[in-house]
C-alpha cells in the first residue's frame, strides 16, 4: 500500500537530522495517499502519533533525585545537564533522537494527514470518516505544539506573551519554508484553534484510546487553559470532558502485587500518549523525594500503588497508567476533576471544589477510612494544589504547574545537590526555557532561548 511508504519515510526521517524538519528540501518523492484507509493507518501508527511526548521536562522537575553513583553512571551527558539545570548543551547529537525531533515529526505528520486530506472528496457516504480524521490531525497537531511550549518556552504571562519567544510554526510539509520563531501568545492561539476545530470534527469518545475523541479534546482545551491560568475557561472544558465520561478508579480493587499494578487503557485513561523514558528516569535510578513520599497516610493507597519501597529508606516510581515505566502525560478522568476543583477553589466556587476533591480521594484512600474536606476547614485551593501534585506524579505535569505556580507568585526554588555541589533554579529563571537543540539553530537561523 501507498501508506507503507509514506510511514516509511516519515519514520525514516525521524531518524535524520532535525535539519529534516526546519528547511532543508527533501530529495525524497513522497507517495500521495489516495483513500481516506490510508490517512487512518498513518494515523494509526503509535510510535508516529502516541509515545512522541517529551521526557525532558520530567528530568528537570522536583518529585525526585538520583544518588551521586546513579548519575555518574548515565551514559547521556544530557540528562545529567538537564537534571542540574544547566543552561546549555542540553540536546546533542549524543541523546538524538529528542524531543524536538519526535514533536516536529509529530507536526510533519499531522500536516501531511490535513493536506492530502484535501484533495479527496468529502461526501455524505465519507463525511464521518474524513471529519474523525480531520479531527485527529488538528488534536496531535496541537498536542505538539502545546509540548514544544511547555519545553523551549516560558510559562504563559498574558502581559508578555505577545513578545516571548513561541514554538516554531510548520503550517505545511514545504521544506523550502523558511523557519521563524512565532510569540508565546500566537503558539498558544494557534494550539487553541487546531483543538477547537478538533472538538467539532470528532465523536465524542474515540473507538479507542490511542485515538482522540471530542472527550480527549475537551480534556487537552481544560490543560492547555489551565498552563494559560485562564481558570474560567479551563474549569468549563473539565466540566464538559468529565460530561461525557466520569469513571474513577477505585484504588481499593488495584491489586499490589503487580510490578506495574495498573492495567494500561483503563477505564479513567481518556487519551494515551506516552513520553520518551530518559535514561535517569528509570525506576531503578529515580527516587522519589522524601518531601513528596511523606505526604501520603498510611492509609492512602497511592502511597502502594504508585511507589515501590527500596527497603533503604527510598522510593521508586511504578504507578503510570500505560503499565511500565516512564512518564504517562495521557489525557485522564483524574486530572480534570483535579483541573476542575482548582479552578473553581480559584473562581471561588468552593463547594463545587470541595465536592470534586472529595469524589477523587474517596477512591484513594483505604476503604472507610477518608474523612471528606468541608469548605470551612482548610486552605481549600492548598489542599487541591497538594492532592494535584500527589495525584499526577510522573504525568509530565510538575514542569508546567512549576511555572505558573511561580507566575502566581508561588516564588518555588527547586534546589538539588550532586557530586557536592548544590544547584538552584530560582522562580520565572530562563531555564525554564529549555535550549533549543543547537543544530536546529545553526541550520534553521531561528533565534535561542536567552540563557
């Protein structure tokens, strides 16, 4: 089949040089899908569309360390320099492929999905099928260039957003075009618009959950709004994804014995994406920090099921939705009770947050033995913002919530020590702007993150 080729040189060339993906011409003669099948199947393809999310956001978060002999035995220098902060060198030609490569070959491929779409006809007989397809490209579209905000980005500041520096902008699959950093507020936009269209193009819930449906969109517009701190309108896309579908888990029937006690696309996984597994993140090396681990009762069964105990005083990480390791940042029904509680703890609607803090934690915690929150007992929004970090560990969140908590006035050092030095990475730093790979920048000409 025609597809069969164009899969083959899409993934050919997620093995190139990010060059590929900026401006060089492609000598290679792309086959032309003919059938609405064939777009299906390229869209099909997991390791294209699905396990592209970035790792490298995860490396930098607070939720865990390594040991000194942990580190020194990394053979990816990178990771070592994005676990410490550093401000260069931090995508080479040594951990390539990388997240920039996998996110633009996301893009490439979303792009190439909505522009062979139109040149086949869209007919009462094909409508469904060509609108699902349509629908699916704009959401791993936006899915992309959300996650190149959270890395090579600021957080969003509505006040600067028109000047700071934004994501790259392929429109097409024209190499010969040539690559100009966009703003923070035109990325933002243009994520907004593509998940827009994306809800009116799909069915509300996806044949299955490596493909988006209206809910998976609803949930990714309640995230993304969410990083924009516009709580109005994330608390109302939390709202309308857990309309459609509001199935918890109850922890207490998770057995414990499992190595990965989660059985991958339950029932609360809306959407299943999955990130690249950066070599420090294994669960042998990373441990969990003791600031977080203390945090759960004994009575909370997250504290079995998302952890392993060492048996040397540490923790490690078993507990992702996708049954392995790695960072699982799918679209769940956890998260947007959590998005939703936040937002109304901030809009003030504090009864409406309490009551969705007391649906998820009740399936937490041992059975009989969660006492709920009342709206007069506690910092409410604390509460929510403590359960939100306890909830989605290793979801490849913290990176994100880190930048607005600070742009909230949070004021969040992150502070580590390695080989006898201490690091710190103080609140709105510009690391927080990941590097962009230095190849990219010396072959595109786009401008660097300020370091």
């Amino acid at each position: 089949m025609k597809i069969l080729y164009l899969v083959a040189i899409v993934l050919t060339m997620s093995l190139l040089s990010c060059k590929k993906f900026l401006d060089e011409k492609s000598d290679m003669k792309l086959a032309v899908p003919e059938r609405l099948d064939d777009l299906q199947a390229l869209l099909n393809n997991e390791n294209l569309n699905n396990a592209v999310d970035p790792g490298a956001a995860e490396v930098g978060a607070d939720d865990y360390f390594v040991t000194d002999a942990d580190l020194n035995s990394l053979s990816n220098e990178q990771n070592r320099r994005l676990y410490t902060w550093e401000k260069d060198n931090l995508f080479t030609s040594v951990s390539f492929p990388n997240d920039w490569e996998y996110l633009y070959t996301l893009i490439y491929t979303a792009n190439t999905v909505l522009e062979n779409l139109e040149k086949i006809e869209r007919t009462l007989s094909n409508a469904a099928q060509y609108d699902n397809i349509k629908g699916q490209a704009y959401f791993n579209r936006a899915r992309a260039y959300y996650n190149v905000l959270q890395l090579w980005s600021v957080g969003y500041n509505s006040s600067t957003a028109d000047s700071d520096l934004g994501p790259v902008i392929r429109e097409s699959t024209d190499f010969n075009k040539t690559s100009v950093r966009s703003s923070v507020a035109k990325g933002y936009n243009y994520v907004l618009s593509d998940l827009l269209e994306a809800k009116r193009l799909l069915p509300n819930l996806s044949v299955h959950p490596l493909r988006p449906g209206r809910q998976a969109s609803f949930g990714l517009l309640a995230r993304v709004y969410l990083s924009m701190r516009e709580y109005r309108n994330a608390a109302l896309y939390a709202d309308s994804c857990l309309k459609i579908k509001a199935v918890l888990l109850d922890y207490n029937q998770i057995s414990t014995t499992p190595t990965f006690p989660f059985a991958r696309f339950n029932a609360e996984v809306i959407y299943e994406c999955a990130a690249s597994i950066p070599q420090i993140l294994n669960n042998s090396r990373a441990k969990i920090v003791p600031e977080l681990i203390t945090q759960y009762t004994d009575n909370d069964l997250r504290k079995v099921l998302y952890f392993k105990n060492n048996n040397n005083g540490t923790f490690g990480w078993r507990g992702s939705y996708r049954a392995g390791q790695g960072v699982f940042p799918g679209i769940t029904v956890d998260e947007q009770y959590l998005i939703r509680a936040e937002c109304n703890a901030r809009l003030g609607n504090l009864q409406a947050a309490v009551d969705d803090l007391n649906t998820l934690l009740i399936k937490r915690f041992k059975s009989g033995t969660y006492i709920p929150y009342a709206v007069n007992s506690l910092d409410i929004l604390g509460v929510i913002l403590k359960e939100r970090r306890k909830e989605l560990v290793m979801r490849g969140m913290r990176w994100t919530d880190l930048k607005r908590f600070n742009l909230e006035g949070a004021n969040i050092t992150l502070r580590r020590t390695a080989n006898g030095i201490n690091y710190e990475l103080k609140p709105n730093d510009k690391r927080y702007a990941l590097e962009i790979p230095q190849d990219v920048i010396a072959i595109s000409g786009i401008e660097q993150n300020p370091r």
